[in-house]
C-alpha cells in the first residue's frame, strides 16, 4: 500500500502544545500523529502552539506555518479566552480570520473548539454553571465560523468533558492542564475528526 505524506501543524494554546504532559509522546500533537501514521500516512508534524495564547495570537502562528506547506493544522484554541473574558464574538473573529488564511494557503483545517471550563477544580463550584453557559457559548461560535470557512468541527463529547469533571486523575498537578491520561480522552475523541479530514484531502487529491 502506497503510503501518503502529510504535513501536520497543531495550532493553538497549550493544550495543543501538550502542556501537562509527562513526555513528549504523551502530547496531543503526537498522539495524532501516531494514529495518522497507523491510518497511512508519513506524518511530519510541526507544533506551532504557544501555552497561553488566545486566538487572536493565531494570526502569528498561521504566519509562521506559511513556509512549512501545511496539509492539515489542528486548531485547539478558546481556553485562555474564557479565562480571561475576552468576549466570545472577538474571539470567533480572531478564528475565523486565521481560518481564513489557512484556507487560502491550501491548508484543511480541524477546529476543537473550546473545552468546557466548569469542569476544571479551581473554577468554585457556584460559578460553574455561569462557566458553562459561557464556555457553549464561544462553542457554538467557533463552529459557526468553522464551518462558514470549510473547516471540519471536532468537537469533543460530552461523556469525554464530563470525564473531567469527575476523574481528578485527567489534571495534570497545575489542575488546569491534562494529564498523560487527559490527553489520552482528548486524542481518542478527536483522531476519527483528524483521520476523516486526512482521507478527504488524500481522495480530494486523487480525484
């Protein structure tokens, strides 16, 4: 079987990066990359994530993916945004500008949207519920703007968001970050949306 080459770009803040992880291997980055190479593929992969990043600091890292020939970047953004109350329509229109240079570059894109902060153990369980309303909503914007750029949503399930609300073990020490065995959940739920969007851009190709 004839294998593929794909450049691979993950994009965004630190769960992108692999902030929390034990290792290297454990990062989100490459987990995808493993599964990508098992589906097929010769995987070169480029992190260009920054721990702390909101998504208007996205524009400098689409720049800086310009001369890399990016086939797919996994954009993971939203949770600093949250944090730091930037409001939710600023912060789709910082997504959907870097989507769109993306775009224009060539580059299919997979978007995580942000993750549901009410489940992280210093957010003080009296706001969670205000947490949560706000995290669906810059959710939902995200993947309207996703999808209005071509973008493929992955959303992460409930039952994985709830998995971190209850399993202390997910956190990494920060008790912010994933551990090892949070980013195990994330990947597990995102490679059939990276896998997907790989085999439409192989077959696209093909055509």
């Amino acid at each position: 079987m004839t294998r593929t080459s794909l450049r691979l770009a993950l994009i965004g803040d630190s769960l992108a990066y692999g902030s929390g992880a034990a290792g290297p291997r454990d990062a989100l980055g490459p987990r995808l990359a493993a599964a990508l190479t098992d589906a097929g593929y010769d995987v070169e992969l480029s992190v260009l994530a920054v721990p702390g990043a909101v998504s208007r600091d996205l524009a400098a890292q689409v720049r800086r993916a310009a001369p890399l020939g990016v086939d797919l970047a996994v954009v993971v953004v939203g949770a600093n945004d949250l944090a730091r109350l930037v409001p939710p329509a600023q912060s789709a229109a910082a997504l959907s500008s870097a989507l769109a240079d993306l775009r224009a570059a060539g580059t299919d894109v997979v978007v995580v949207p942000a993750p549901d902060m009410s489940t992280v153990p210093w957010v003080p369980p009296a706001l969670r519920p205000l947490v949560q309303v706000a995290s669906a909503t810059l959710q939902r914007q995200q993947a309207a703007v996703a999808r209005a750029n071509g973008a493929m949503v992955a959303a992460v399930p409930e039952a994985v968001a709830a998995a971190f609300g209850t399993d202390p073990a997910l956190f990494s020490a920060d008790r912010f970050h994933p551990s090892s065995a949070g980013y195990a959940h994330i990947a597990q739920a995102l490679v059939p949306h990276v896998v997907a969007a790989a085999h439409a851009r192989r077959d696209g190709a093909a055509a």
